[in-house]
C-alpha cells in the first residue's frame, strides 16, 4: 500500500523503513504493521531496543542543551531528524535560547508529512525542515546556508543516523564534508549503533534489518572515532549514550548498543 495523491509524499508501507520502527520503539503511533513486525522482531533478539531508543533522545536532549546553555550555540543542523518526539531537538535548544536557528533534514517521506511539528517553535527563532538525502551533503549545506550563518558555530547533529550509511556509502565522506563547512567553535554530536556490548544480539538484529530492506551497520569506538578526526572531544569522549554526562541522579544503567560523543572544532 501506498499513500499518494497531490502533494502527498509517497510513503511505502509494504516494507518497514528506520523513522517509523524507531517511532514504534519510542511508542510513536507513526508507524505502520511492517514497521511494527520489524520492531518486535528486535525487541525479541534485543530486549533492550526500546531502552536504546529512549537513552538515545535523552542523548540528544543532553548534548543539545549544554551545546546551547555552555557553549552558547545558537545555530543547529540536525540531520536524520526522524518522526517528530516531544521535546524535540528545537524546543530543548529554544527552551535554553528562544532565539536558537534550527534546520532539520531527513530523506523519509513520513517526516516531511509530520514537518508541521518540527516547525512550531519560539517567534524570536526560527525552524525549518529541509527533505535531502545525508549521502548529498552539499546540496544539505546550500539549502541550510538559506537559514544558518556558516560563519559562525554551528551544532551538527547525525544522531542515530550513521548506522544508516555504510562507509562504502559515504559515511565519512559526508562527515568530513559537513564539518569542513563549519566555522570554529563548532560541534559534531553523534550517536550510532555498535556491537561492542552485545555482538551476539546487535549481529541478529542487523540480520532482521536487512531482511526487510533497511542497510544497517555496528561501528566499534575506534570506528566511531573516526568520525571525529581533527575535533576535540568533549568530556567524557565516546562512551555508551546512557554514560554521556547523564543528569545528576542518573547513570548507571545498563548499556544499550549506541555510542554517542560531542566533538568541537578548534
Ligand atoms: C533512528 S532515526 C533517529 C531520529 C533522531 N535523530 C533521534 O535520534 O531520535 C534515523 C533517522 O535517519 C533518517 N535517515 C536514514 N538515512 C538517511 C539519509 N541517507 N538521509 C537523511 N536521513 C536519513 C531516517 O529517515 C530516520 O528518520
């Protein structure tokens, strides 16, 4: 089945796509039963999925807010951006500065059908929502350039996205790209799946994304390293996203299998 019409974007529902059974996980009612089959399929292999996606958005949450209290960002780029979760990234960088630009970028058509949330936010600020691909970073950075003032900090976000690209896709190509685009005092904060935790259960859980379409891929913290040549990393560097600055009376769980870190660019 397939919504089309005029202006609606074309959302195939015959086969599960990676916004929607995030959505499920997260108890989103976005999602469609391909994306639901695909997500209790996971939750069987890995109990902890829905944890993971939950410990994820805390991630973002956190890094965002001290980007936008400490570092006093007030520009932010967030790729992959998913269906829209209360708070979204806007809210919690426009509840610290209500002034706060945010450009969100996804390529699933189902995003762009939800964008109407991501675009209400403070009247002294601004939202926008740009369809584009990740693997087609110029063409994000010319449509991004519209809203944000490259000469100035910027805070990247590919939360959650990277395990989406494989290197032969040009995942680092579009890292390196996007950064080298940034002024200084700039961040990178990324989060993406690894299998350094749970091999056995994040090797199965690929094994099911694949079977139903979805290219998935574990990068080890060396890997994810990587990613964050020529930046200094933020304390406490890349660890298990629940272990990154958790609030006071936090840490302490169990890991889920993402990594997650802040990068600055000098
Ligand atoms: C797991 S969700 C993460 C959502 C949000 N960033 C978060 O962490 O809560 C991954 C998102 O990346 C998007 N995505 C995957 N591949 C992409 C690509 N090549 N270009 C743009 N977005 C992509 C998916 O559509 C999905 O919305």
């Amino acid at each position: 089945m397939t919504a089309t019409g005029p202006g609606v974007p074309r959302i195939d529902t015959s086969r599960p796509h990676p916004a929607r059974v995030y959505d499920w996980f997260l108890g989103g009612k976005d999602n469609y039963p391909v994306d639901e089959q695909l997500g209790r399929q996971i939750m069987a292999i890995e109990p902890a999925a829905a944890r993971a996606a939950r410990a994820n958005r805390g991630f973002m949450r956190r890094a965002t807010r001290l980007l936008a209290e400490e570092s006093g960002i007030r520009q932010f780029l967030d790729i992959g951006t998913g269906i829209p979760t209360e708070p979204n990234l806007h809210q919690v960088a426009q509840g610290v500065a209500p002034d706060a630009r945010v450009v969100y970028v996804d390529n699933d058509p189902i995003v762009l059908a939800h964008a109407g949330a991501l675009l209400r936010g403070t009247p002294e600020g601004v939202t926008e929502y740009v369809q584009a691909d990740a693997r087609e970073p110029r063409s994000i950075l010319e449509q991004a350039g519209r809203i944000l003032d490259f000469d100035r900090p910027v805070a990247l976000s590919l939360i959650a996205l990277l395990h989406f690209v494989a290197d032969e896709d040009g995942a680092h190509d579009l890292v390196d790209t996007l950064v080298e685009a940034l002024a200084p005092g700039s961040c990178l904060v990324l989060s993406a799946m690894t299998a350094d935790f749970e091999p056995e259960n994040v090797r199965r859980s690929i094994e099911a994304y694949t079977a139903g379409g979805v290219t998935l891929v574990a990068r080890s913290q060396a890997e994810m390293a990587g990613f964050f040549k020529g930046l200094e990393l933020v304390e406490p560097g890349i660890v298990c996203v629940v272990d990154w600055r958790p609030e006071a009376g936090g840490g302490g769980e169990e890991p889920v299998a993402l990594y997650g870190g802040v990068g600055v660019k000098a």
